[in-house]
C-alpha cells in the first residue's frame, strides 16, 4: 500500500482539515491522483476542536463507539491521521 504523506504541520479548525483529507480521499478513490487506491493519507499536526465542551474528545468518541484505545504510548498519538483508501469508486455520469 502507497502512502501519501501530507505533512507533519498541519494546523486549523479539525472540521476544515478533514473536509481537505475527504477531498484529496475522494479524488484519489476516483480519478487515482495524487495515488491510485489502494493507499493510505498520512498527516499530522495540532488542529483545534471548537465544538467540544472542555474539549472532550474521550467522551465524544465513546458516545459514536469509535474510541481508540491504544495504551500508554509514552507519545503524543493525538496528532496523527491516517485515512485509508481500499478501493477506487466510480465517477458519476455528467449531463
């Protein structure tokens, strides 16, 4: 599987980071650039959750049942994204 490192620096509002890995998810899943699938974006970098009280992310992720639980690490794992491409998907048909 092909990585596709995107930086290690990147900053911002959490909602508006992961609006651009969709894009740049979706664009490989369809048109195979910058990577054909199968492959796997790579970041990192501090962004900011504004929508959660006391910025709670623990609880957040426990209520939808996605909470990764990886044990002491001795590191900061927060700050580490990773979005997996299986699989191409077709493009819609334009009018």
């Amino acid at each position: 599987m092909k990585p596709v490192i995107l930086g290690d620096s990147i900053e911002g509002e959490s909602r508006d980071v992961a609006l651009v890995h969709a894009g740049i998810a979706r664009q490989c899943a369809m048109r195979g650039q910058p990577e054909k699938p199968p492959c796997v974006l790579i970041s990192g970098g501090e962004t900011t959750i504004t929508l959660l009280a006391d910025n709670d992310s623990w609880t957040f992720f426990v209520r939808l049942g996605d909470l990764l639980m990886t044990g002491p690490t001795l590191t900061n794992v927060n700050d580490f994204r990773a979005v997996l491409i299986e699989k191409a998907l077709a493009r819609a048909a334009t009018p």
